[in-house]
C-alpha cells in the first residue's frame, strides 16, 4: 500500500510539473499580491470547500473575512459567490452533479434572497455551473445581469496557454475562447480565436507550416487537452481549487471595480445571441462585466461548425436545466 501510495504522489508531482498548475498558482499569488485591497469589497463567499481551501495556507490573505451562517452579513455585499455543493469524483462528469447539487444551491439562494440589496451580484462557481446559474436565476428572481456563472473563464486561460506554449508566444498574445457548456461539450471557437490581430490558422499555416486536416487535429489535441485538464487534476488529487480559484479572483475584480472587461462567464443567453435559438439558457460566450454585472454580451459571428457546436452545447444544457428538480 505504501508503495502504491509513494507511486501516486510521484506520478502527481511529474504531472504537476509538466502542467499548467504550476503556472496558475503563480498567477494566484501574483493576482493577490497585486489586489490585496479587493479583499475590503468582497463580502461573501456562500459555501468555500474545495474552492477555500486554496487560502489555508496563507491566511494573511483573508484577514478581515469572516466564517459564520448568518446570511444577514451578505445585506450590502457587492458580490456574493457560491461554491456550495457535492464534489466531483474521479471519473464523474459535471452534470452528473446536477441532482445533489441542485437543491443545495437552491436552498442557498431562498436564504439568500431576502439579503440582496438591488445591486449585488451573484456568481455561481458550484457544478455543473451553467444550470446551476439557471437555477439560482430562477430561485433568486432578480435580474438576469446580475446572476452569472463561473463558466468557461478558467478553460479559456487553460486553451490560452496551451496555444502559447504550442507556438512559443506569450499567452497574453492569444485571444481565444471557450463557448458554451464549463463541461463535456463546450466548444473551443477557433473561428473567431487569433494570434495579434492574425486569424489563428492562418498564423499557424504561416509559421509552423501546418494546415488542412493535420491543424485540424492538431486544434483538436491543443482542446482534448484543456477538457481533459480537469479530469486529470481530479484523479490525481481529487479536486480542484486553486485554478479556478483565479479565476474567481479574476471575475470579482472585473465587478468590484468596474472593470468593464470581456470574459466568457455563463450567462442567460436573449434573442440576440446566436440568433436566439440558445434563448433561455445559461452558457459561456464572450460578456462585458462590470459593476452591475453583465453590461452586455458580445459574442462574434462564429463559423457554421462553431455555431452548430455551441448550439448543441446549449440544448445540453436545456435538457438538463428541464429534469432538475429544486
């Protein structure tokens, strides 16, 4: 048993090594480092677990925040973030939480509710997150803009920074997204990604010399590659928490101090967004957030295979936004 215990945690550290965690966790520290004074606005997280326990060992960081069960303290949050929930085992997919997870966000946003000033915000980082945005949509009945999900923000660094490392650039230089489901059948939306202002494949066609169905699969791997990401974190050490934990910090501060900033956090998708056959339903495209929340959704015109991809993505999530029970 020793032996195979000693096997996992080497196999852990050469995985963690070659990944991208390594890389985030800096990015954390630097964030936090960098915005201690965010912590004066943020007034609650509902429900920390996995998600919190990325602060345990640096407690400096969260001086001044308080633990407790009384939701009159979220009376004039700014933000109010919920990571309530049953976590996901190896092998297990995010909407496969749907059933447990449903009514433990349900139950969170009735008590939540008559504690909302008319201008807080609600993020929903709890899996799976697009429903469960939907579900505190729903049970909170406040505006739309003002309820949002975690979404594909961390899959979208995550793809980032595999095309970067991919083509020996900095990621800050990629622009490329994440659309649709934080899950199973979320779409890397190549169509509108580019490296500077040059389309994505045809950088690749001008400078690594590769096109056709060979950077098809290539793209294809660079995506298998930030789906997987999560499964690979989770069975190696059962959860994931300092990773999306940025990304947490990132969509806080973009409300907190009206930033104005474009993310692809989940949001309940109009008429007017992809032509309004996703209407009703909360997934990730390309959004302006700031103070009040959602300012405004501004997805680009994607190719018909993108389209029709994010689109099967969202009847996905319809289907199962239709079953819930809460």
């Amino acid at each position: 048993m020793e032996e195979n215990l000693r096997k996992a945690i080497d196999d852990f550290i050469d995985f963690y090594n070659k990944s991208n965690l390594k890389k985030e966790e800096d990015e954390l520290d630097k964030e936090i480092e960098n915005d201690k004074d965010l912590s004066k606005l943020i007034k609650e997280v509902v429900g920390d677990g996995r998600v919190g326990s990325s602060a345990d060992e640096n407690g400096e960081w969260v001086k001044g925040f308080n633990e407790g069960c009384d939701y009159s303290i979220c009376d004039d949050a700014d933000a109010v973030v919920i990571t309530s929930g049953a976590p996901q085992k190896p092998g297990q997919t995010r909407l496969e939480l749907l059933g447990a997870n449903a009514s433990i966000v349900a139950g969170v946003c009735k008590q939540l509710k008559s504690h909302l000033n008319d201008h807080c915000v609600v993020i929903v980082v709890s899996n799976p997150c697009d429903v469960l945005a939907w579900v505190a949509y729903k049970t909170l009945g406040i505006d739309s803009k003002r309820v949002i999900g975690s979404g594909c923000v961390l899959d979208s660094s995550r793809l980032k920074q595999e095309i970067g490392d991919d083509l020996g650039i900095d990621y800050r230089s990629v622009n490329a997204t994440i659309i649709g489901e934080h899950g199973d059948s979320e779409v890397a939306a190549y169509s509108a990604a580019s490296i500077g202002t040059t389309p994505i494949r045809q950088y690749y066609e001008e400078y690594k010399g590769i096109s056709g169905a060979e950077l098809d699969a290539h793209l294809e791997k660079i995506h298998y590659n930030v789906w997987h990401s999560a499964y690979d974190v989770i069975n190696l050490k059962r959860a994931t928490n300092y990773a999306i934990a940025l990304s947490i910090t990132r969509i806080c501060k973009a409300i907190l101090t009206d930033e104005k900033v474009i993310l692809p956090v989940s949001v309940l998708c109009d008429k007017h967004v992809l032509g309004g056959k996703a209407e009703g339903v909360y997934l990730s495209v390309p959004s302006i957030l700031g103070a009040n929340g959602v300012e405004a959704i501004v997805a680009p015109e994607y190719s018909k295979e993108d389209t029709e991809a994010v689109l099967k993505s969202a009847e996905t999530l319809r289907e199962n936004c239709a079953k819930v029970q809460f």
